[in-house]
C-alpha cells in the first residue's frame, strides 16, 4: 500500500464520524431534563413559600416546620407570635413558617 491510498483511507474514515459537538448532546439533554422536571418546579415552590411568608399577617393561621398549628397574634421583622391554644403563646422564627393554612370553620375539639 501506498502513503497515497492510506491518505485515502483516512479521510473516508474522518468522513463518516459526526462533529465532536454530537457527542455533548446526551449531556445537555439531561441537563435540560433536570432543569425542567427538579429544579424550575423548585424553585417556583420556594418563590411562592416566601411571597406567602411576606404577606403574613395578625390572625393568619399558619403551621411551622416543627408541626405547630397556631394563629398569629403579632408579626414582627423577623418572629411571628403564635397563640397555639388558650392563654398559650409562644414566639417563632419567621423563616420557620412552613405554610398559610385556610381558616377552618369548625372549632377546635377541645372548647
């Protein structure tokens, strides 16, 4: 064989193979995969969690990320107070709020 004809050989070889960039497409598909089904969803929850935690305010009942159901009483920069039951308040961190519940029309079991 001559040098000529492995020359041949070579370029009909590069020829067939794709671009180097095919090759990062399974990457970027999974990167948009990803973005779309974990982290846009995401952060739409948390963005909406901290424009309900903005708007709170005297008697919203909200529950905290320990589980607590209380109502608020006074809201402050950065604590709410919750009264939990009668005579029974207790301050909480503001970034504790886990969620606004809806008011219930139903009174609690014990009164």
């Amino acid at each position: 064989m001559t040098a000529s004809s492995l020359s041949l050989f070579a370029s009909a070889a590069a020829a067939g193979s794709p671009p180097g960039w095919v090759s990062f497409l399974p990457l970027v598909g999974m990167f948009l995969i990803f973005w779309f089904l974990i982290l846009r969803p995401q952060m739409k929850r948390q963005k909406d969690l901290q424009a309900k935690i903005g708007g709170l305010k005297k008697g919203d009942q909200v529950l905290t990320a320990g589980g607590l159901l209380g109502k608020i009483v006074r809201v402050d920069e950065n604590y709410v107070d919750l009264e939990l039951g009668p005579n029974i308040k207790v301050k909480a961190l503001r970034s504790t709020i886990a969620d606004v519940v809806p008011p219930t029309g139903t009174s609690p079991a014990n009164d």
